[in-house]
C-alpha cells in the first residue's frame, strides 16, 4: 500500500468551530482527493488536487476548502463546523491519471 | 449523485461458496475499480478494469464489464472468512470533467458476510 497517513485519527469539535484535517502522502503522487463516508451514501468526492497549488471542487464541496503547498501534504479545512459535517474523511492518491487511488485509514470526525 | 450501484446492499454466504456482486453505473468511463473495506477501515483497491477490456482475473476474484450495458460484477470464488467485508464499484467521474484527474463515483457498497 501506498504511504497515506492522516491526522488526526479521531476528533471532537463544537459547531462554529475551525477544523483542519491532514494528509500525508510519502509515494510523489501528483493526484490527491479528500472523500467523505457516510452512511447509505458511501464516498463522495469533497475536493481533489492535480499538482501544488492545483485544487477543484467535488460532488460537496459547499462548507470545505483544501490547500496543497507541497505535493506530499493535502489540507480539508471546515471554516466553520456543523453537524451536518459529522462524517468519515478519507483522503487518497494516485501517480498517474488512469490509475487506482491508495486511501489512508481515514478521520473520525464528530461535530456536536 | 452515485455514479456506480450496487446490487446486492448485501450478501451472506457459506465458507468455500462463491460471491457475486454487481454494479451498474450511469456514463461513460475511463476504468472501473473495485475496493473492499474491513469494518471501521480504509479502502483496499482490489482490481482496475478499463473500458476496452472485457475480463480480469487477480487471484480468487474475476471481474467483468459490460461498456453497452454499463455493468459490471465482481466473482469472488472459494470465500474465505476474512472475505467478510463491504465492497465498492467505483468510476472515474468523467461526468465532472475529462482527464483523469477527477475523483472517482463510488456506489453505495455490498456488505459481504461469509459464515464459517
């Protein structure tokens, strides 16, 4: 598997609160992408990256904003939690445009 | 809106019997993958198709796609417990926009239950 890792693991926030999750990849992957799980939905697609500095939106993107500064590092902030954003976060890459993506072992975020 | 389809939302089986999922999906793709996801953890990708192939096999597991009928299924053969797990189709979302940069339409997954 490919090197992901995300942090925090697990995370209790209030509402209103800033909230920024991390991912980490050590593979030089070009492509990154932030997925959130939830039940009777399965993954969706938040935002992704195509290269440093490069970022687009996701199937729901509305409530988040990412950064990429270095190609191993990609960034989810929630500006302003809710608890609509009560969820699973997976982050993930991939080297090439047609390949399979490497998942990390994902966020537990809780938003009370 | 999900891309893929599961059929079945799940599935319990004998040790030794074989498993059959299906997908459908709704446009057209560049690949279709499969993950398998243990309780509580990340995905595991299982297998690439793309869209000119019409077979892949990687060890127990044998997938298909079906481009004219935007199907696809995954055989898992001779279960094993620790196949118990959920199962995900997902595309490439060209529906977003073309290239491959674009993150994938996952299903919404089958819960695969292999009793000992």
């Amino acid at each position: 598997d490919a090197g992901i890792t995300q942090s925090p693991r697990h995370k209790v926030t209030e509402t209103g609160t800033p909230v920024t999750l991390r991912c980490h990849q050590t593979e030089n992957h070009r492509y990154m992408y932030w997925y959130r799980q939830d039940p009777g939905h399965g993954l969706r697609l938040i935002h992704y990256s195509y290269g440093v500095k490069d970022t687009d939106k996701g199937e729901v993107s509305d409530g988040y904003s990412v950064s990429r500064s270095k190609t191993e590092d990609f960034l989810l902030t929630l500006e302003s939690a809710t608890s609509s954003q009560t969820s699973v976060y997976f982050c993930a890459s991939k080297g090439s445009s047609y390949n399979e993506q490497f998942f990390g072992p994902g966020t537990r975020l809780t938003v009370l | 809106s999900q891309q893929g389809e599961e059929d079945p939302q799940a599935l319990s089986i004998q040790e030794g019997e074989n498993a059959t999922m299906n997908c459908s999906y709704k446009t057209s793709i560049n690949n279709l993958q499969w993950y398998r996801q243990n309780s509580g953890r990340g995905l595991v990708h299982l297998i690439l198709i793309r869209s000119n192939e019409r077979e892949k096999h990687s060890g127990r597991l044998r997938v298909t796609l079906d481009t004219s009928k935007k199907s696809s299924s995954l055989l898992i053969t001779a279960s094993r417990a620790a196949d118990t797990a959920s199962y995900f189709c997902a595309t490439d979302a060209q529906a977003y926009s073309g290239g491959g940069a674009d993150g994938l339409t996952f299903g919404k997954g089958t819960h695969l239950i292999i009793q000992p």
